[in-house]
C-alpha cells in the first residue's frame, strides 16, 4: 500500500512535488476552492483525494506545506489533530514559527526552486534530522538536495538556489537583448542563449567558475574586453 503524503495548498510549487511523487505515493491534498482542488488533479493526471482546509484533520499525517507564508498562522487555525512531520516549502518561515501555528512531530524546512517542474530543482532542506533520509526521499523526486545544518545555511542557499532563477532569467533575457540590439534576429539569439545555458549548465556541475572563465578568456580577446565592461 503506497504511503499518503498530505499537501496543504494546492500552487505550482505543489503541483511541481506531486508530479515528482505521484508515483511512489498517494496524493492527498487539501485548499479552500474545490474548483481549484479539480483543477490541481486534472493537471496532475491521476486520481487524488481532495479535501477542504476548514476543520482538515492532520493527525499522525505527513505534510507538504505549499502555502503563502503570510498564511501560517490562518491555515493553522484552520486545521485539527497534530501531524506526525511537516515538511515546508514557505520563504523565511522558521522552524518556530511553524511549529507555533501547526501542530507537529517534527518540522523540516526545504526550498525547492523553479525547476522542481522539470524534475531538476536544487532542493536545500535543514530541521529534524530524524526525517533527514526520508526528505531526501521526498524532495529527492524533483531533483537534487543538499541537508544543512541550520536555517541560518538554509536562509542563504535560499538566496542563491531559490532565487537563482529570477537573476539568471535577467541575464538570459539581456544577453539575448544585447544580440538584437547589435543586430541579430530575435530568434536567433534565442536560440545562442538557449544553447549557451544548456551547455554551461553541464560544464559548471565539474568545473570551477574561475577556471571555465579562465578558459575563455584569451588575452587581449573580445570576451575580456565584454568582461571588463560588466
């Protein structure tokens, strides 16, 4: 029998975890719009149990918090029963402050990132290290993790791995501007970019940043050139 893992909020970042596990694991989730619950399952793909957030029963259960983390405190209110572990996915929300608001075992703070859609989230993860292997497990379907040893480590790597995206988004998007501007079609320079990060996503995962710049960078050349004017 597959083991239920309960999610609390029903966004993309819920959807992105579920389509991880929903095939190790029985999808059980819960929110305050049934047309939304609906929705959620449709873009899923699969059956689930759906539930509505008013008097929601979360004894000896194990949580996916996926909610806004201004609403900690309302959703906890809205709950009953204590959970066996919580598991969230809330931005600057810690471990007290969960523990707080929601009745629990245990509490484990994660940050997925963007790419948890595509199954290659950088996921860090800190708390109760007694679940440590099993959020390993858990976050582990979209992608890769790393354990940290406190939410201080956590809060940091928050800023580089959870939103990484939006800054290399920026980049992307102006060095795909500056070809047009020097006058390359538009989607020709989209396509360079695309191919750029594709490749330097591979060559960064081994080599070092300065050494791949080093790499580059001939004398005299026109990437030193472009690099000293940045």
């Amino acid at each position: 029998m597959l083991k239920t893992v309960t999610f609390i909020g029903n966004g993309n970042m819920a959807l992105s975890i579920a389509h991880g596990l929903k095939n190790s694991y029985k999808i059980e989730v819960v929110g305050r719009s049934i047309e939304k619950l609906e929705a959620f399952e449709t873009a899923l793909g699969i059956k689930i149990e759906k539930c509505m957030l008013d008097g929601f029963d979360i004894s000896n259960k194990t949580l996916l918090l996926c909610v806004k983390p201004a609403n900690v405190i309302e959703v906890g209110d809205k709950l009953k029963g204590k959970a066996k572990v919580i598991y969230s996915v809330l931005a600057g929300t810690s471990v007290a402050k969960l523990k707080d608001n929601i009745l629990s075992g245990a509490v484990v703070r994660t940050m997925p990132n963007l790419a948890a859609s595509v199954g290659k989230s950088m996921t860090t993860l800190t708390g109760d290290n007694d679940f440590k292997e099993e959020a390993h497990v858990l976050l582990g379907a979209i992608g890769e993790t790393l354990w940290l040893d406190s939410e201080k480590e956590l809060d940091i790597a928050t800023a580089v791995a959870g939103s990484g995206p939006a800054y290399l988004a920026l980049i992307a998007e102006a060095l795909a501007d500056g070809a047009v501007k020097q006058g390359l079609k538009r989607e020709y320079a989209m396509a360079t970019m695309k191919g750029l990060f594709g490749g330097f996503g591979e060559l960064i995962q081994d080599i070092h940043p300065a050494l791949l710049k080093d790499a580059v960078m001939s004398p005299g050349g026109t990437t030193a050139a472009g690099y000293s004017a940045l």
